[in-house]
C-alpha cells in the first residue's frame, strides 16, 4: 500500500493522490493527520534493528508497517483539540509531535518529504520545486511561469 498524508483542504496534496490513482499506483490510499491524532489503537515497536506498527483508524481500518510501499508526506501538524483544555496539553501536544516524527523517520521505505525535527514535511518547497519534481517523476503538470 502507498500512503498519501495529506489535509483534505491541501490541494497539492489531494491533486497528487487523485493523479497517482489515476496513473495506476495500487493499492493507494489517502489519509488525514487527524485521522492518525485519533487512533483507535496504536502499536509501535522499535529497535535497533527495524521498526514496526500497527495504527487502527477511528473508522476501524488498519494500516500495518508490512503493508507500506512509500509515503507521500503532507504532514503539516497533528491534531490535538480532542486534548486542548487539559492542563498537559502543551506537553502531550509536543509527545504527539514527538512520536510522528520519529515514526515517519523509523521507516524504511521510500518517502517524499521525509521529516525533520523542526518539520512533519520536511524542508519547504516552493511550488516550482514541486512542478519540478513532478514533471521528472513523469507526472504531468501544468507549465510554470515566474514574474520575476
């Protein structure tokens, strides 16, 4: 399975998973950050060795680390309304923060915007970057033109 984390909002994001569907990259799927803030169940192991987890979705689907083929990362914050008026939610909003950073950078498949500790996404890219890279990824994509 290729993952796509994205906000249903993120138009780029949402535009590349529909693409990558349409261009026959199976299974795909797409799925929120808030989707992954309200876990059903989480298990996550991890070792010197390798990493695995098992994350249950609010909507009772799984996604297993053996199932991943390659994350499309959009992940821009992790929800945390369901925790916001208690008083350790600055510390439980930074633990949450924490564990998505460190499980997207403990897996070993391919990812486009790998995290870094200051970022979900990784580094920015501005949207020439990302035609770019689309277009050598065999993408189509509009042209780009820059008033400079």
């Amino acid at each position: 399975m290729w993952l796509v984390i994205s906000e249903p909002s993120d138009d780029s994001g949402v535009w590349a998973y529909q693409k990558l569907r349409e261009d026959g990259l199976e299974p795909i799927e797409l799925i929120a950050p808030e989707e992954l803030s309200y876990l059903r169940n989480c298990e996550y192991k991890i070792t010197s060795d390798y990493s695995e987890f098992e994350f249950v979705l609010f909507n009772g689907n799984a996604i297993r680390s053996e199932n991943i083929q390659g994350i499309l990362n959009r992940f821009y914050y992790v929800h945390t309304m369901h925790f916001a008026y208690s008083k350790d939610a600055g510390y439980a909003s930074e633990e949450l923060n924490a564990f998505f950073i460190g499980w997207l950078g403990s897996l070993e498949v391919p990812i486009l915007n790998k995290p870094l500790p200051y970022n979900f996404s990784g580094r920015y890219r501005h949207v020439s970057s990302w035609r770019y890279l689309a277009a050598k990824a065999g993408l189509n994509t509009m042209k780009y033109s820059s008033d400079v």
